[in-house]
C-alpha cells in the first residue's frame, strides 16, 4: 500500500510538471488564434490590490475568451516571495481552463527573490505554460501553435526576458537590455524553425521593455494609439530588433513598461506594439485600465489588434500590416 501510495504521489507531479508541455495551441475553424495581453499590474503583495486586476481580468476574458492570456512583466511587485499572488491568477485560470504566461518586467524581482528563482515559480504553476530555457537569465521560452487541420507549425511565440537594469553602472546607467547569448538563442530557435518548415513561419515576441527602437517607429509614420510619455528603453542597442529584421518571422512585439503609451507603430515591416496598462488606473493618467487582443490568422503574415478597456470598450482597432500602408 506504501509503494502505490508513492507511485500515485509521483504521478500526480508528473501531470502537474509536465501540463504546460502537454498544451497544443492551434489556430481554430475559423483559422484564428487570439491573445490577451496584460501589462503593468503592479500588483504589491500584502496591500490588497489584487481586486482591481481580477475585476480587469474577469471582464476582459468574458468579452474576449482568449486562447492564451499573456502578462507583459511588472506584474507582481514589491516582494520577497511573489508565489502567493501567483497562485491567485492560477487558480482563476485553471478554473477557466486558459492558458496563460508571463514576462518578467523591471520591478518583478527587485527584492530578495532572485530573477531565476521567479520564473522557477511560473514554470510550475497549473495552466502557466511558462517553460523557461535554463541557460538564459530570467523567463525565455517560445511556444507554436499548429494548424487547425493537420500538425505543422502555423505560428510561433516567442517569450523573451527584457531583463531589469544596467549590470554596468556607472559607465551605462538606466534600464536592461537583451544579451548576447538571448540574441543568437532566438536567432537559433529562428532558424531551426526556418529550416524545418523550409519557410519563414510568422511569428509574434512579447517582453517588457521596449527595444530602442520604438522611439524611431513612432516618428516614421502612421500609428494607432498614443504616446504620453518618452519611450524608457535601454541606453544599449544589443541588436534583437536587428536579428528579427534578419530573420524575417517577426511580425509584431508587445511591451509594456511605458503607462501610458499604447500604441502600435509599424518599423521595417515589423509591428512594434505597447500594451494597454492593466493596473490602478490612478496611477497610469487618463488611459482607461485596460488589456490589447491580438488575432493571428492561419497562414498569413497579419494579425488585427484593439485595445479593450475595463469598461468592456473597444479602441484602437487596426490590421497588420494593412491598416500602416
């Protein structure tokens, strides 16, 4: 009876461990797949602000039913031990069966809990698909959703840690950027998809700070959304938005970071994208609470996007690339 007991307990954690990896996204009948991003909840633990988030959160899923629910970074904030507010949002997702993930912002492991041990706490929770790759800093991992019809690989997702601050101070002050060793691990994973499929399969990237970038995407041309604030991105280009230029699956970023910009502004065919701030609305100006949808669409290098607000508003809406031409 002791043996099955213990056979029984470590089959129970095998399924508990491996859920994430037995997920399957795929496109539907319809050919689509839809995202829901969260960013900037900030939610500090111990101060009962996790309500206002779960109110957000509760409405956006009604209206939305996403396939997956994706936190852009800041999420849990000010703390040691973030795993009790975790388990919150995994108890709200494993009763609703949604997928969801999570990027590590600047703020997320500011305390005494290292930036590994945090996204070792994601990578074990029920319906997190978090699966992160142990030679890198922080949450990198990427996911594929296949076709509705067959098994090949129709889109790939990819979640990149955008790091904290300088590690260089005082020469290079301000906030993190990508390394070296993330750089060429997704220009690899790139490839490799590349190579199999003997074609570019469409991609999308969320993390939380924005690349360089962003700052010149806002003045070359037609945008949707607004900027209220300066972009906070690195002082150091370490090249990503290069290597997604190159290697052309790319189409479309999503950040937080900045409160209150939201906009979606298009840079050598790439869709460099804010989400909505999800958290006080007291603390983020006059943009409503909020979250952005993304749609991917089977076997097209295009998606449409909006912004829907805690009021169930929708706002902002456009395609890629078709609403920038």
């Amino acid at each position: 009876m002791k043996k099955l007991s213990i056979l029984l307990l470590f089959s129970l954690l095998i399924v508990q461990v491996s859920f994430s990896q037995a997920v399957e996204f795929k496109f539907n009948n319809n050919g689509e797949f839809k995202i829901l991003q969260l960013t900037d909840t900030h939610i500090a633990v111990g101060k009962n602000n996790q309500q206002h988030v779960m109110d957000l959160l509760i409405t956006l899923v009604k209206e939305e039913t996403p396939d997956l629910v994706v936190f852009t970074g800041d999420v849990i904030t000010d703390s040691d031990n973030p795993k009790p507010c975790y388990e919150i949002f995994e108890a709200f997702f494993k009763a609703r069966q949604i997928p969801w993930a999570v990027t590590l912002g600047n703020h997320d492991a500011e305390n005494e809990m290292p930036r590994n041990d945090v996204a070792s706490i994601l990578d074990g929770l029920d319906y997190c698909i978090n699966q992160s790759v142990d030679n890198l800093k922080g949450a990198n991992f990427l996911y594929e959703v296949k076709s509705s019809t067959a098994a090949n690989t129709k889109a790939i997702l990819y979640f990149l840690d955008s790091q904290d601050y300088s590690t260089i101070k005082p020469r290079v002050d301000g906030y993190g950027w990508f390394s070296t060793d993330q750089v060429v691990w997704y220009k690899e994973q790139s490839q490799k998809f590349i190579e199999e499929n003997k074609d570019t399969i469409p991609a999308l990237a969320f993390f939380h700070i924005p690349l360089p970038e962003y700052t010149d995407a806002w003045n070359n041309g037609k945008v949707f959304g607004y900027k209220k604030e300066p972009e906070c991105c690195p002082k150091i280009n370490s090249g990503m938005f290069a290597a997604m230029v190159e290697q052309g699956d790319v189409m479309g970023t999503f950040v937080g970071h900045d409160h209150v910009n939201d906009y979606v502004a298009s840079y050598y065919n790439i869709a460099l994208t804010y989400g909505r701030a999800s958290g006080a609305e007291n603390s983020y100006g006059d943009l409503m609470q909020g979250g952005r949808v993304i749609v991917l669409k089977e076997g097209k290098r295009t998606f449409d996007t909006w912004i829907r607000e805690k009021d169930g508003a929708v706002t902002q809406t456009c395609n890629f690339p078709d609403s920038f031409k």
